[in-house]
C-alpha cells in the first residue's frame, strides 16, 4: 500500500516552475498563502528559479560534492543534504541546503549528528549549490512543522506527536484513535503481510540491517559491531539471528510465523546472543562481555543506551501484530521480569520509557521501508508513530 502522488503531481510541479519563472520574469511577489506552504523536496529540485521558499525534508547527510552525500564522519557544519523521505540514498532526489555562519551551531551535522534521520522545514533561494539543485542564502531553519529559526530537532520521534507519509493511506483507519482501540485497529493493519521462511531470513537482515557507511557488513543490534555480511552462522564471533521478543516467550521457535518476522530478528554476536537467551528486558546489571554498554542479571537484559529505543519499539509491535488470532500465542507485555515461557515479555514501563529516551533515528527508519518494500510488505507503526506506545499503554 505504497502512498501514491496525487493524480496530476508532475503537472503540479511543472506549474509551480513556470509560476516562478514567471514571478521572476515578472518582478512579481510569491503570494503570502503560497509561500506558507512548504515544497517538497521533489517540487523544489524541479523549481530552480532563485525565488525564496520554504522546503520540508527529512535530513539525510551533509553534501561534500555534487555526488556525494556523507552519513556519518561529517567534516563540517556548512551544509545539509535533505530529501522527501528519511531513507533516501540517491542524490538526484536530494535538496542541498547551505547553511550561513548563524545556522551553523544548531543545525550543522557536524556539531549537532543526531540531526539524521530529523525532518525540518529550511526557507532561502532555490539555487544551484554544489553545481546540484539547491538552496543557497538560507534564512531560516525550524524542526517541521514548528516555524521560527529553531527549538527543536524533529518532528514526529520520541515520546510525542507526529505525523508520517503513510497517514493518508496505510494508517488512515488508525488515525486519531488510542488504547485498544488503536491497537485493535493497528494489528488489523499490520497483520497483512508476506511471512519469510527461517532461511530467507539470512538474506533480509542482509539488507535491512546494512552498516551505512560499508554495504560489505550488517550492524549488530546489541554490540553494535560492523560485521561482513558472510561472516553469519553459529561459530564464535559470527553473528546469528537474535530474535528480540525471546522466541521461547510464546513458544514460537523458528517456524514461518512470529520466529521469521524480521520486524524483531536482528544480526548479533552468537556469544551476546547467548548472553542474552530469553531474558527480560530492564535496567541494571553487571556488563556483558562483547558488549559495550550492555547490562545482564540473572532475569534481565539491558542494550546499550543508543539502541534502547530500537527494541521497546520491536517489542511493541510484536505485542500488537500477534493476538492470538493466527494460530500463533497472543504476546502481550508486562511489568515483570523472569517471564519465562510465558507469552509475555517485560518490563513494560521500562520498555516505553526506552522508547521515550532513544528518538528514531535513519537507521531505524531505513529498516523499517526496506522490511515494507521488499520483503514483508508490513511497517512497524511504533517507528513511524513513536507515541503511539504511550496512547495505547501509557
């Protein structure tokens, strides 16, 4: 259920380049209602006309050359590369932002690298920037949808209210719900997806799970290492397929169903893996070897802080797309640890405030539109919709 452009889109941008052509031609001023209006990302790449607009994106990178987009390792807090979705990796479909001297120590990458992944609302001239389309003079930069040169770094992560591009269509029966209401109405969403068998599941967190800055390896979930892709299987130091709702919680084991959904398997180290067996999730503990900035005890597991967010929002929607209705067990969340076999899996209020504390970020985002778009064609509404956790068990 991919969103699709409203019927006349490219006739759309075409007129609004004309429209500004003319304006310029014409030493006419933008009207006060268009101007309001951000661009997309896609409308300012096609109007490179030099007149002053408000654009909206998502930050993906900091541009270095007309071809070249940065991730991570950003050299300087000149320049922002934005796009019209938060996993966008080809620069064609990329806005080049240049940000001036009084924008630089709030909105540079540089200073401020948890800006990936944020979507913003930049206002300047629609100007060639890197010989690439562009944005040069920029005057103003705001988190979406807040106005004003700053006060925030994003719309729609965290523990508060936002808004996604699937909102129209794949979560348009869900929107303005809350409690079971909600979750009634997102499991009957997302449960409508294609099931991988054990195997396959290999060859997706190949792709899912893809380290950003070298496509040879994944990124472990818990340690967080950067490991060759074909270096997997059950030996010492290789990585395996960490089932983050422990598989025995539920008794679901590998079977084509819940033990294959890649919404919750992740690469990880065999031995961190074993660490963690069927534990819990809560904070505390002595720290697990190969893992740093991981806690264990005897009932309970805590990831790393940057991850944190990552697995609350994993077991969320395991709670919520099996209820018992497929054959499978109905897995909910509880405020305990040392579950066991039980169908259930803690500690809750640890879990939303995990999720509270570690915002998504384009890693996170990335995973979840490859999971949709070539493999199990299902989302995790938790990343989409982070404040949905606390609207249905807040």
């Amino acid at each position: 259920m991919t969103p699709t452009a409203p019927t006349g889109r490219r006739r759309t941008t075409s007129w609004l380049a004309l429209a500004s052509a003319l304006v310029v031609l014409l030493g006419l001023s933008v009207p006060a209602s268009e101007a309001a209006t951000p661009l997309t990302v896609a409308q300012a790449v096609a109007s490179q006309d030099g007149t002053s607009r408000s654009v909206r994106g998502y930050v993906v990178g900091q541009p270095t050359a007309t071809s070249t987009v940065v991730r991570s390792g950003f050299p300087s807090d000149y320049a922002l590369a934005i796009a019209d979705t938060a996993s966008e990796t080809g620069t064609s479909r990329m806005l080049y932002v240049q940000l001036p001297t009084a924008l630089r120590s709030q909105w540079g990458l540089k200073t401020n690298p948890t800006l990936l992944g944020k979507q913003v609302d930049v206002t300047g001239a629609l100007a060639a920037y890197f010989s690439h389309p562009g944005m040069t003079g920029t005057s103003t930069i705001a988190a979406a949808g807040t106005g004003g040169t700053g006060g925030g770094t994003g719309g729609g992560t965290g523990g508060g209210t936002g808004t996604s591009p699937w909102d129209g269509t794949y979560y348009a029966p869900a929107i303005g719900k809350t409690g079971t209401a909600l979750k009634s109405t997102l499991h009957g969403i997302i449960d409508d997806q294609t099931k991988l068998t054990y195997d396959q599941v290999w060859t997706a967190l190949k792709d899912t799970d893809q380290d950003p800055n070298n496509t040879n390896n994944v990124i472990e979930i818990y340690s967080g290492r950067s490991i060759a892709k074909s270096d997997n299987g059950g030996g010492v130091d290789q990585w395996n397929r960490e089932h983050v709702w422990a598989k025995s919680h539920g008794d679901f084991g590998t079977a084509t169903g819940p033990g294959t959904d890649v919404h919750h398997l992740r690469p990880e180290d065999v031995t961190v893996n074993s660490t963690r067996g069927n534990l819990d999730f809560d904070d505390g503990g002595s720290a697990v070897s190969q893992c740093t900035g991981c806690l264990s005890d005897a009932d309970s597991f805590a990831p790393r802080d940057a991850v944190k967010g990552d697995v609350a929002r994993m077991i969320f929607y395991m709670a919520v797309r099996y209820e018992g209705d497929d054959g499978w067990a109905n897995l909910e969340m509880n405020n305990s640890v040392g579950n066991g076999s039980a169908p259930s899996i803690g500690k809750l209020s640890v879990l939303l405030q995990w999720n509270a504390q570690d915002p998504v970020d384009a890693f996170e985002m990335r995973r979840n539109d490859r999971i949709f778009e070539a493999w199990q064609h299902n989302r995790n509404p938790f990343v989409d919709h982070p404040e949905w956790a606390a609207a249905i068990w807040g």
